[in-house]
C-alpha cells in the first residue's frame, strides 16, 4: 500500500489570504491526489503563509520574502514525496 501525504497551509485571515490558500489547496489536490491523504487550512497569526508536507516545510513567505509560483511548489512537494514522478510542463518552471 502507498503511503499517504498530508499537507498544511497556514495562512492569515487578516491579510485576506484565504482565497490563496484554497486556490493552492486545489491545485495540490488536482496534481497528487492519489497522494494525499489531506489538504488542511490552517489560520494563524498576522502575516503567516506557509506550506508544509509531512510536517516538512515546503514554502513560507517571511523566508522568501513573497509568494511564488505555484509550480515550484508542486516542484518540492513531488521532490519530496516521489521524485521520480514527472508534472508534465510543470517540471519546465523554475
């Protein structure tokens, strides 16, 4: 049997993120979604967004100093899970 994935996006409600963060939610689920066990949204304090996989992180915006493209992140996630797997044209973004 597989072993599952589970991915937490925490983000702030205040900075109005939430729309980004399901939006995200849904491009992981669309892509890895044999993968997954979850996909949580997380609230949290004032200017916080980041994703982790298997408590891994994977992207926080305080450390990047901004958000980044969405493919990069699947990039990291599929490096980390299956990194043998190919994203199709995703693997031509960096």
């Amino acid at each position: 049997m597989q072993k599952k994935h589970y991915i937490e996006i925490k983000f702030c409600p205040k900075c109005k993120w939430l729309s980004r963060a399901t939006w995200i939610s849904q491009e992981l689920l669309s892509t890895f979604e044999s993968d997954l066990l979850s996909v949580t949204l997380v609230p949290s304090e004032s200017g916080v967004f980041d994703i982790t996989c298997n408590q891994s992180l994977i992207f926080s915006k305080k450390e990047e100093n901004g958000f980044i493209d969405v493919a990069i992140i699947k990039q990291r996630i599929r490096d980390l899970i299956d990194p043998d797997r190919s994203l199709g044209h995703v693997d031509n973004v960096r």
